[in-house]
C-alpha cells in the first residue's frame, strides 16, 4: 500500500518559496516550478508492511513504514530475529535457556549469568527497591504453584503459598557488580523475568529496526506497544483496553517514540467462587494482587515501563500512581478494582476518553 507522506513536507518547500520578499511574477513561478519539480521527483512512495508471529506467548505484531520493500523485510527479520532471540534467553519453560541455567546453578555458587540477563536483573531490583518489593523476580516459586493452580482452577492451599512464600524475596539475590555474578542466598528460589521482559524484547526489536535504517514503526506485543517515530506526519493511535471488555476500549492517546505497556488483571487468569485469581501477584501475600484492574504506563523505554506497570499494579491505586507521577518522563493510568480511571498529571488532557 502507497503512501505519499513526504509530498506534504514538499508543500512547506513551496510555501517557504512564496514567502521570499520582494520576488517577481516570473522568479516567483521559476521558484514554484522548480519546488515542484523536485518534490514530484523526490517524491518516495511509502510502504506499509506487516507481519504477525507467536512469541512470548502472545500474538506480536509488528507494523513498519518504508520507502523501500527490501528494507522493510529486511527489518521485520532483524526485529523479529531479535525478539526471538531474548525470548530463547529469557524463558523459564525451556530447561535449556539463559535463566533457567541461572536458576539451577545460583542456588549452589556464584554464577556468570548472560550479560542480558545479568543486566536484565539488575534493572529488576532497581524496580523492586523503587517499588518497596511490590516488583519482585524472585516470584519464580510463586508463579508456579498459580499457574498449577489456574491449570486446576482451583486457588492453592495457604500452606503452600507459605511454602512458596518462603523462597521469594529480592533482598536475597547477591549480585557481584565487578565480577558480573549472582548467587541465591535462599535455596529454594527462582527468577521469573515474566513481569519485565516483554518490554525489554520491544527494545530491542525496536533497536533492530533502527540499525536497519527504519525510523517508524509499531511493534505490539499483545496490548503492550512500542512506537518507533510516528505515521508519517501524525502520531500513532493506541488504544488502552478496558479491563472488563476484551473487545472494548477505554479511550486512545497519541504517540510518537513511546511505549505505552499495560499490565492487567485479565490477562491470565480463573474465578473461582466468584472471585478472580489473576497473574500478578503480591509478594508480601502471595496471592494475585488486588486493588487495580489494569495499569498503562508510558514512558520512553519499554523495558523500564514494563516493569513500572507490573510494579504499580501491585502497590494498588494510589501508591501504584504516586510511584508513576515521581518518576521523570513517565505517565500512567490506573483502573482501580471499581472500574475508576486515575491518571498521572501529565496526561491531563492527552487521552481521549471512549467510556
Ligand atoms: P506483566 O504482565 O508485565 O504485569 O507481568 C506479569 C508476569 O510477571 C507474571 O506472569 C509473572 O511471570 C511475573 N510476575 C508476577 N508477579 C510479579 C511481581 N510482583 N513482580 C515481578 N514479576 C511478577
Ligand atoms: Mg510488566
């Protein structure tokens, strides 16, 4: 699909042409004629491609403006390649990947993990000490007896959130700076990148595109985006879900080299006896954390984002935007458990409201 974006950029050239004091008829047609000139043959033909894959578990779509379709190929490949890359390091299903080596082998000694992984831990606890723990990777045991238990459909026992309780903690992963190591004080722990990762994976898809020369693009990971530039002239549209509606939308915001992550309570969950069990869970409890519904923050890096929409969801309404509004560039919005919207203030005015 053509798109002529640049011909309006060639109209300013015109425009400026006109405004040139004291020209002539003639001169003035001569400058009109050769602006068009060059704005017709320079104009480039713009292309938008697409493509669509399973990754992360989730549906990730990746939408790129080119003037060229070689080069949008080419970095719909690097991004994606990228993608599946972090993925192979950070997935915790896959006995053979980066972080589960690292699970394995932190319990006994000092590990040399992947440097992403390593670096990919470090922005963690920078979130779970902004956080006061509310983001925790060290919910590893946790996840697992949830996802046992969405599997059932049944909640786990107290009893066994207290045992799984007892291995989490971040304060108990020791990091070695100089040496780039970790080791786990506490026996039975285990990372799970889940709460961060996926924004990281943005990052770098995004960074795949620019070294292909590509400088707009949207990549959407299952709800949560990244937006590298803007549509041509105008900004991207992205809509924010609403928590109780799969099909509806809350409202919409522009963006322009953002990513917009949301982190919500209906992405994977079961109810049982009437109540919601979801993904994200509060590591001082151990059950799925209650107060909000949904958590959209947006900020200039997604991996940063990603992780601050995981941690505000925990810490509930308030203290969840308290922690939005303090932290430089970064907006968001909280849908609390009623369905209230609340909003950081430098988003007053910027979303458009649906419902
Ligand atoms: P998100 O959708 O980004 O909020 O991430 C949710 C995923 O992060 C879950 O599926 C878990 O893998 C992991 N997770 C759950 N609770 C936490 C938490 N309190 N801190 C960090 N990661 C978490
Ligand atoms: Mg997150």
């Amino acid at each position: 699909m053509g798109r002529s974006v640049r011909s309006r950029g060639g109209g300013c050239a015109i425009r400026r042409a006109l405004n040139l004091p004291g020209c002539g008829g003639l001169l003035l047609a001569m400058v009109v004629g050769a602006a068009l000139l060059v704005h017709l043959s320079a104009r480039p033909r713009w292309h938008r491609l697409q493509e669509t894959r399973l990754l992360m578990g989730t549906q990730v779509d990746v939408t790129v403006l080119v003037s060229d379709h070689e080069q949008g190929d080419r970095g719909l490949r690097a991004c994606f390649g990228e993608m599946e890359r972090i993925q192979a390091l950070m997935n915790i299903y896959s006995e053979g990947s980066q972080i589960s080596k690292l699970n394995r082998l932190a319990r006994q000694q000092w590990v040399v993990p992947h440097p992403e992984v390593f670096w990919l831990v470090q922005r963690s606890l920078e979130s779970s000490r902004a956080s006061d723990g509310a983001f925790d990777i060290s919910v590893g045991p946790l996840v697992r007896i949830w996802r046992e238990a969405r599997r059932r459909g049944v909640p786990p026992s107290t009893l066994e959130v207290q045992a799984a309780l007892a291995h989490v903690g971040y304060t108990t992963i020791d990091v070695d700076p100089k040496g780039q190591r970790l080791r786990f004080l506490n026996e039975g722990m285990s990372l799970d990148l889940g709460g961060i990762a996926k924004g990281y994976a943005l990052d770098k898809g995004a960074e795949a595109l620019r070294r292909e020369g590509i400088q707009q693009a949207l990549l959407n990971a299952g709800g949560d985006i990244l937006a590298l530039g803007g549509k041509g002239k105008d900004p991207w549209i992205i809509g924010i879900r609403d928590p109780r509606d799969p099909n509806g939308l809350l409202g919409s915001l522009e963006a322009r080299d953002v990513a917009v992550i949301t982190s919500g309570d209906y992405e994977r969950f079961f109810v049982y006896e009437g109540k919601r069990y979801h993904h994200i869970l509060d590591p001082r409890t151990g059950f799925p954390s209650r107060g909000c519904r949904s958590v959209t923050v947006v900020g200039p890096r997604a991996t940063e984002a990603d992780a601050l929409a995981t941690a505000a969801f925990v810490m509930g309404p308030s203290s969840g935007l308290a922690l939005l509004e303090h932290r430089p560039g970064v907006e968001g919005i909280v849908v609390d458990e009623r369905g209230r919207k609340s909003l950081t203030s430098g988003l007053e005015g910027k979303v458009k409201w649906l419902r």
